[in-house]
C-alpha cells in the first residue's frame, strides 16, 4: 500500500511496483491509509511524511499500536535525507526509510529485505485502486508494462516541476529502455545527483526552489575531481541567448520543448552509447492524424506513440493538471499579479504544447511576455481569450475518446 498525496509521486511508485509485479493499493491521506491497512491487511506499506492532516510518522505509530497492523513493514519516504528525519521514523515505528525521488534499487532491496519470502504474483501485475486515488488510476500500471525499462541500464535524473512534462519525459525514456528518476526541483535535484548514481541529468529551466542555471553551476562547482555527468538543458523558449546562458554554466546539450522522441534518443545515443537497451520509436504514431482546432492528438502520439490508452492517460493527466494552473492564472490576472500570472503560464506553455493544444500553448507564451513586461492592462484583455481556447480544449478532451 501506498500512502501519497502527490500524484507525481503516487504515479511513479504505482509505476515501479507494478512494474516488479505488485499489488497495489493507494491512499491520499493518514486516515485513509489507517482504514485501508485495517481492512485489507497489505503485506507492506510506503508511507510518505509529510502528509495533510495527520503526517506519515503518526500514523505509522497508530499502526504499529493496532494489533491488527502492528506487522504491517512500514518504509517511510521523505524528499529531505536529514538525519533527524531518519531518527523520528525509527522512534514512531518505521522499519525502512528512502529519500525521494524514489530510485528502484533502494526502493526493490527495501522490499526484498522486508519481505522475505513473499513473490509477486503470478501471472503479471494487477493494481487496486482506492476511491480517492482515481487520477492515478490503472494508466500507470499500462505504461508499466508495455514501457518496461531495464534494471541494469543506466539511470537518468529527470528536474522538472510540471506534472504533464514529467510523465512526458519519464514515458519516453522507458519506451527508450531507460529508467528515470524525478525531482520536483532544482535543490532535490541537486540532492539527488550527490548519491552518483545518475548517466545523465535532464533539467528544465524555471523550477521552484532552484532554478535549471543555477542546478548546473552548482553540479559542475562540486563534480571536480568526480565523473563528469551530461547535462542536457530543457526549455519551452528555443532562443540564441538562452542557449548560450546554458553552455555558459555548463550544458553539453539543449533541447526546447515539447521534447520530441527522436531528439531524445539522438541525445542519448551520443552520451549513453553503451547502455541503450531499447530502441523506441514513434512508429505507428502516423496514423492518428486528428486534427482539432484545439488539439491535435498527433502531436503527442508522435512523442509517446499511438498507444490510445497512454494516450489518453496522458491528456487526462492534462486536464486535471491545467484545471489547476488554469486557476492559479486566472486569479493572478484579476488581482493584476503579473509575475504570479507570468510563472502560471510559462508552466502550462510547455504542457499544452506536448498534447497538441497549440493555439493555448501560444496564448500562455503571449500572457507570459506581457507578464514579464508588467502590463497588467494587457495581461486582463488576454484573458477572455484564454478561457475561450480552454473551453475549446476541455470541449475536445470530452469528445476524444468516442
């Protein structure tokens, strides 16, 4: 069982549970895990800290005082690798902890130990979803299985803060035959890439907490006299001067957004020739041609294939996530907060352009320049057309899958 709040987070754990074949069940908050352990009595438990309401170390310690689960394992999961963390989970009852982003190996040997003598299933993988998870539903366990990535190949650390586009990227690696990764932003990145265990860093440029720049500065001041790693640099703005900031503080590749397959691959054939152990293709993606005025499905099957059940999964991820910053957006707008409006629609830019809502995605780029210019008057007449192009893109997510 796993209990997360995060979908990134939810989604990536389903997917390499799964993917070792697991059952699964997930839980979004303390109170449901609590009933769920009681109730189906799981075999182990991945209980995230920092939790709404009541945190992952109360309720592990509640769950350790139930007789009925006192011999549920239970592995916490945190992003901060501090040592007081560490000690808080032993005092409540935790008998494994692993930082976040989880890494397959540490997350596979935690459950070989803790689980000796238990097998997955057999026959494959199966996943029960609770209630209350449903946005992370059975997709995650299709990009499971028809995207398996080697366990011996090498791994790549993925930074980017956007949902849509780190499912993107984590999709198209294993369809490459790699494994990934994510950090949510520069500073857990950072933090991830001091374990040494990473091919190749994938960053974008505007993240929370640390940005691409200065994640790459600070890898290349502390890898000196260590293994150099490659740096491929992700934009949504494909310009001169940017290019040149990034080979500045030092990128050996920059790619724009929507990251289309095939570059990936040419990059990763170029810096991690030895350890392709797939190789993806976009064939088959011909043939969806669906062409809307708001979205053209075609742009995304040619970045993770015609499969319309990734597919789908994919733009519902979409919707569900922009619902979101489309809020975030439309708020800052009426309280005239251009660099809240500007940082809102430089984050669904890059999204809506992956899943082929294009003419949104040039909406967010023209909301972001006159954010960036702090000319709220501009920025609240672009606003009626923004709502009318998303309308037309939720209009067309509704009519798709018939």
């Amino acid at each position: 069982m796993i209990v997360e709040d995060n979908r990134a987070n939810m989604k990536l754990a389903t997917l390499l549970l799964t993917h070792a074949g697991h059952t699964v069940l997930c839980a979004i908050d303390a109170e449901t895990g609590l009933t769920l352990a009681r109730d189906e009595q799981p075999d182990l438990i991945l209980m995230d800290i920092q939790l709404p309401g009541m945190d992952g170390l109360a309720a592990t310690a509640l769950l350790k005082r139930d007789p009925a689960t006192a011999s549920v394992p239970v592995i916490a999961l945190t992003a901060m690798a501090m040592k007081a963390d560490q000690e808080k989970a032993r005092v409540a009852g935790c008998d494994d902890y692993i930082t976040k982003p989880l890494r397959y190996e540490a997350l596979y040997d935690a459950i070989d130990r803790l689980l000796v003598g238990t097998r997955p299933p057999a026959g494959g993988q199966s996943e029960r979803m609770h209630e209350p998870t449903s946005d992370v539903g059975d997709g995650a366990a299709r990009l499971a299985s028809s995207h398996p990535a080697a366990r011996d190949t090498p791994r790549i650390l993925v930074a980017e803060d956007n949902l849509t586009n780190q499912k993107l990227i984590v999709t198209q690696l294993a369809s490459l035959g790699y494994a990934a990764d994510v950090a949510d932003d520069g500073r857990q990145a950072l933090e991830c890439w001091r374990s040494g265990t990473y091919a190749l860093l994938i960053s974008d440029v505007l993240m929370p907490e640390m940005d691409g720049y200065d994640l790459t500065a600070a890898i290349r001041a502390q890898e000196r006299g260590l293994a150099r790693i490659p740096i491929v640099a992700l934009t949504a703005n494909a310009l001169a001067h940017e290019e040149a900031r990034w080979r500045a503080v030092g990128a050996d590749e920059y790619l724009s957004k929507p990251l289309q397959l095939a570059s990936l691959k040419a990059i990763l054939d170029k810096w991690l020739p030895a350890g392709r152990s797939g190789s993806g293709s976009s064939a088959g993606a011909d043939h969806l041609t669906t062409v809307d005025r708001a979205v053209d499905v075609a742009v995304l099957a040619r970045l993770v294939g015609s499969d319309p059940a990734v597919i789908l999964d994919f733009l519902t991820d979409f919707r569900v996530s922009t619902a979101e910053i489309a809020g975030e957006l439309r708020d800052a707008c009426d309280d005239r907060r251009a660099l809240t409006a500007g940082e809102q629609a430089h984050k669904l830019k890059s999204s809506a352009r992956a899943v082929g809502a294009l003419a949104l995605g040039e909406l967010c780029s023209e909301i972001e320049t006159v954010a960036k210019s702090g000319n709220t008057d501009s920025l609240t007449a672009l606003l009626p057309a923004f709502e009318h192009e998303l309308r037309a893109v939720n209009a067309f997510l509704d009519s798709w899958p018939a």
